[in-house]
C-alpha cells in the first residue's frame, strides 16, 4: 500500500505540473453548466433538485474521462519511461492502483467543485439533499468505470489519439447497451433473460437510479467490480508488455 501511494501522489502531481488537471476540470465545469442550465432547462423545470445535472454525467464521461486518461500509460511506453518504472521494488499492480487512483481523484476534485450549483439549488428551493449526496457518490462511481476502461485501452497503445478513440468506442457500448435502440435490435431474435442481461450491463441503466438518489448494492456492485475487471485487464496488458 505506501507504494500504491507513493505512485499515486507522482501522479496526482503530474496532473498539476502541467495543463492537463487544469483544462480537464475547466471544461468539465463549463460543460456541466452548460448542459444544468441550457440543455436540461433547469429553470423551466421549476424543480428544486440537480436531476438535469446528473442525467449528462455518462455522456460527459464518455469524452473527458478517456482524455485525461489516455496518456496514463500510453506515454509511459511511447517516451520509454515505463522501463525505468518497472525497474523499481515496485509490482505493477502497485502501478496500475496508483495510476488509477490519482486519476480518480482528479475526477472527484472536478465532481467536488461544481458545489456552486448545489449551493444555487438550495438557494432556489429546498431539495433533498440526501438524494444529491446518493447522486454524486454514484457518478463518482461510474466514473471510475470510465477511467477503468480508458486506462486498459491506454495500455494498449504507444499512441495517446488511439487509446483516446478506443475508450470512447469502449465505452460507449456500454453507455448504450441499455438504450431502446440497442434493446430493439435484439428482440426480434433473443431471449427476454438474454435482452435483462445485455440491459443491465449499461452505464445508463446502473446510474438512472443512483441519480434518483437510490444506492442498491447491486448497481454499487456492478460497478466496483466492472472496475476491478478492467484494470486487472490493464494489469495482464503490462505484464504481457513487461515480458515482450
């Protein structure tokens, strides 16, 4: 674990030392405000609560997420620092947690300072606040599904612009899998279990809920371990790497 943090705390910093952490976190507030307050219509709805800010978190992910992350190990390998990284008394699932948690906290900090608008919304009316806490643990989570996914796509490729289309790829059939237009083109052949199934891998359909401010252990599950299984995708990719 002092590894997992020491690497963590590297990363954490090089997201700072340079533009990346700084313009990541400007677009997504100016996105999220944008989408709150033009394109879900927060004042025409005449509701006290941040349903129209949540309800754009998946598709904010979609792009952002694989753009903060695809120079996680991309660059790594492209610049040949990754040699010098496996070199130290360090394992590489050291790496990949460290990686993946500095990145997921810049991700939490960008969450964290959009608070104006709760603050806004609580001026505005009387929401339940316990419904907006439930929501933004629940985008915290699925953003760490995102990120999972765009870092194994990252270990894939020297290139940052290919690890950068492919996580978006990615992650978009999950975003959508859950989406009537997907639903639709399976039942006309599969099964009523077989189409549950392919619905409940959906980012969309995990989150619905949570941003209606319900944590079921199921959705809470689905994502630690859709996390899990990918960043250990990315931990086999290194080692695979490590060996050629």
């Amino acid at each position: 674990m002092r590894h997992v943090v020491s690497i963590g705390k590297r990363e954490f910093a090089s997201f700072f030392s340079t533009p990346v952490a700084y313009v990541f976190i400007a677009i997504f507030l100016v996105l999220s405000g944008v989408f709150t307050f033009f394109v879900g219509s927060f004042y025409e709805r005449g509701q006290a609560d941040l349903t129209s800010f949540f309800n754009f978190h998946p598709w904010l992910y979609l792009f952002l997420v694989p753009a903060i992350a695809m120079r996680s190990w991309a660059e790594e390998r492209k610049s040949g620092s990754i040699e010098l990284l496996m070199t130290l008394p360090i394992s590489v699932t050291d790496a990949v947690l460290g990686k993946f948690i500095a990145a997921w906290l810049v991700l939490g900090l960008a969450l964290l300072l959009t608070f104006p608008l709760w603050i806004t919304v609580n001026y505005l009316g009387q929401p339940d606040n316990g419904i907006i806490i439930a929501a933004y643990i629940g985008s915290w989570l699925m953003s760490a599904a995102f990120l999972a996914v765009s870092m194994c796509m990252s270990a894939l490729t020297k290139n940052q612009v290919v690890a950068f289309i492919l996580a978006i790829v990615v992650c978009f059939v999950f975003v959508v899998s859950g989406s009537n237009i997907v639903l639709d083109a399976f039942q006309s052949w599969a099964s009523a279990n077989l189409i549950d199934a392919v619905a409940t891998f959906s980012f969309l359909f995990r989150f619905e809920s949570m941003a209606k401010g319900v944590l079921s252990l199921s959705d809470i599950g689905y994502f630690v371990v859709f996390t899990g299984a990918w960043l250990y995708a990315s931990l086999v990719i290194i080692e695979q790497k490590k060996a050629d």
